[in-house]
C-alpha cells in the first residue's frame, strides 16, 4: 500500500517537475521575442537620435548667419522708426507729374513695412496697390516682393511658386531641384509647341518668363485660372463681355493722340504685342492716358449682339493714379491693313525678346477707324491675374483685315471667354 502510494507521489511530482520546465521554457522564449523586439526599438530609436543630433548640429550653424540677419533687418527698423524717410519718400513720390511706377510703389511699401511694421493697415494698402500696378510679366520680381510681404502680414494672398523663398543650401536643395526638374521639362516641352497654343506670358502686361501659369486651353486653360488666380474665378466686374442693349448714354468722347516712334514688337508666348515709347496718350473725357502698348486677341475677345469679330486689337493705356483703360479695336475679314502687314513682317513666330528693327517707324493710329463713337463698360485684365477696375471702350466701326493677315497670326486662338456681366450697366456715346 506505501509503495503504491509512493509511486503514486513520485508520478505526480514528475509530471509537475515536467509540467513546471515546459512552463518555463515557454516564458523564457516569450522573453527572448520582448528582448530582441525592445532591441530593435531601442536601435530605432538610437538612429532617431542620431539623426537629430546630425539636424541640431546643422541648426546651430545656421544659426549665427541667421542671428546676424535678425540684427541687420532691427538696426534697418530703428533706422526707419522715426519715420522721417518715409515722409520725405512720400513728399517726393506726391510731386511725380506722371506718378510712381509699380517699383517705386514697391518701395514706398517697403519702407511702410520697416516703418509701421505688418499690421499698418496703410502697409498692406501700399502692398496691395504695387500688385495691381504690376502685370505679371516682366516685373515678377516686384510682385513676388509684394505677395510675400502681404503673406508676412496675414493676409489671404496666395504667393506663386517661383516667389517662395528660397531653401537652405544642403538637403533642401538637393529636395528642391527635384520637384523643379519636371517644371523645367514641361518648359522644353511647352516652347516647341507655345506658337500654336500661346501657353506662356501674359498679354495685358510686361511677362513673366517662366513657364505655363495659364493657357487659353488644358489644364490651366480659362475655366481653372481661378485655381491660380482667385480675382479671375471669383472677380464680379470680368471682361470680356458680350455687348447688347438695352445701352445707358454717356456724354464724354474718346480723343486718341497717338505718336509715329520706334516699332518694338515681341511675341510674349500668349499674342503679338507692340510696345509704345512714352508721347502717344488718349484722352478718355478730357483725362489723359498714357498708351504703354498693344496687342492682338484671336477671336475678338468682345462680342457684339453674341457674335465676336475675327480678331481684335486691345490699347491699353495708363494714367497717373495707375489707372487702366484699353481701346478694343475690332477687326473684321476684309482688304489687306497696311498697318498690320508692317507688323506681321517683323513679328517672331515664336515666343522670345522683344524685336527693335532698325530704322521701321510705326504710328498706331493707324490701326484706327476714322469714327470714335463706343460701347464702355468697367471690366478686368483678360488674362491673369484678372485685375479689375479697367475701363473698357469698345468702338463701333470695326478695321479690315485680310484673311491671310488673320492666318499668318502665329495664335489660332487666344481669346478669354464671355464673362457675366453681373448687372453692370453697358453705356453708349
């Protein structure tokens, strides 16, 4: 009975003392699977710290050319915090007969900035007002200078990709220019094709050389310049419009005085545009505008009673508040224009620099009718960035061209669609 009883205690200590070491076993390769788990992360996160320590020790060498740079720009502030300059700027700038030009607008602004800092509501004003001097053409410097000032001050304004400051030198860079380099193919790709589709520059202003913002078809053809350029999708006072009564009467008359200078005619990407030298001027109800220069749009961009024309010229002139008021001058398939055959002759076919040949003299009153009597209404730039509060005067007695004159223009179409009209009056002389 005792040995049987033994055997019996013997059995169940071996099955526990199995029982226990397999238990054991189990744990022991659980730990090891934590062990060599929390192993990894404490890797992970050694090379995290290692790669923090490489970020910091870059920081802290930018760190003295940054601290150099905080002080220049507050010994420019305290230079600038009587301010003394900005009422001696703004008394010279008052005496301009002509008024200022987008730069020194630009200026002024700047010195505001240093002055009164971002939150002077004249700060922003004086920003707001150098962007809409300036057409986004030649002049990208000015409005890049300007849209990231008004970013700096808060305000809702989107700053173009070519205006973003630029990235430290190292790691950003080498980022950078691989986001650039699809851009600068479609570039390529755009210039052997940008006389067919005119994709590059603007037309109402000096251009901007870099590539495609906008195009009058595609991606960032008319209907999306919104995305880009809030004021095109979103402005209520757009051009072009489709002219039809009921008319309001106007009593004031349009007197071009226009004057023979030096031709300087450059095909920007978008139209054939000529530039005027200073003395041609239109006086729009006795006030006096400066012709800066002109350019042709494929069809007519206005319609008369819903039908366009099949080319129109647009002059576009300046006053000295920076006003802008462009003459439409309507062309219609007829005789050979003279004036036009001496523009096509020395037109590029391509996008490039504006072209001076010597000695061609070229008066734009003669792309004029005889009769002055038009349409007006209170429009918008035609192109990006649809800048509004321009004055339109549509004449009534349309200029003949020839239809291989309307062929041999390099841009089979670069006419912005109809805009609505948004209940704006449309007045008759």
């Amino acid at each position: 009975m005792f040995k049987l009883i033994a055997i019996v205690v013997l059995a169940i200590s071996t099955a526990g003392a199995g029982y226990f070491g397999w238990t054991q076993k189990k744990l022991g390769a659980a730990a090891t699977e934590q062990v060599a788990e929390l192993t990894q992360k404490v890797e992970e996160a050694d090379k995290k710290v290692e790669a923090t320590e490489v970020e910091l020790a870059a920081s802290k060498e930018m760190l003295p050319p940054l601290m150099t740079k905080a002080q220049e720009l507050e010994a420019v502030k305290a230079a600038f915090s009587t301010g003394t300059v900005l009422k001696d700027l703004e008394a010279v700038y008052a005496k301009e007969k002509k008024g200022i030009s987008s730069e020194r607008q630009l200026g002024l602004a700047g010195v505001r900035l240093l002055t009164n800092g971002t939150k002077d509501p004249a700060t922003v004003e004086a920003f707001q007002k150098a962007l809409e001097m300036t057409d986004w053409k030649g002049q990208q410097k000015v409005i890049c200078a300007a849209q990231n000032a008004l970013a700096a001050a808060g305000e809702k304004v989107k700053v173009m990709s070519e205006c973003a400051p630029e990235a430290p030198a190292g790691k950003e860079e080498k980022k950078n220019d691989a986001k650039v380099a699809p851009a600068e193919k479609a570039d390529v790709k755009d210039d052997k094709k940008g006389d067919k589709k005119g994709d590059k520059k603007e037309a109402h202003g000096p251009a901007d050389t870099h590539a495609a913002h906008w195009e009058y078809e595609g991606a960032m053809g008319p209907e999306n310049w919104g995305k880009e350029f809030p004021i095109c999708g979103k402005g209520k006072s757009q051009a072009p419009l489709n002219i039809k009564g009921p008319f309001e009467k106007v009593r004031f008359s349009v007197a071009p005085d226009y004057k023979q200078g030096q031709l300087k005619i450059v095909n920007n990407g978008h139209t054939i545009q000529v530039n005027v030298p200073n003395g041609s001027k239109i006086r729009i109800d006795g006030k006096p505008y400066d012709l800066v220069q002109f350019h042709f749009h494929r069809p007519s961009e206005e319609h008369i009673d819903g039908k366009p024309s099949v080319m129109v010229v647009h002059f576009v002139h300046k006053n000295m508040e920076g006003e802008l008021a462009v003459l439409a001058v309507m062309l219609r398939e007829g005789n050979e224009n003279p004036g036009i055959k001496t523009l096509w002759t020395h037109a590029p076919k391509a996008a490039g620099p504006e072209v001076i040949p010597d000695g061609v003299m070229f008066n734009p009153v003669n792309l004029l009718p005889k009769e002055m009597d038009f349409f007006h209404y209170d429009g918008s730039l035609t192109t990006p960035p649809c800048t509004e509060k321009v004055k339109f005067y549509i004449l009534k007695t349309q200029v003949n061209i020839s239809k291989e004159q309307v062929t041999d223009f390099p841009f089979k179409m670069n006419a912005r669609p109809i805009q609505p009209a948004n209940g704006r009056p449309i007045y008759t002389n």
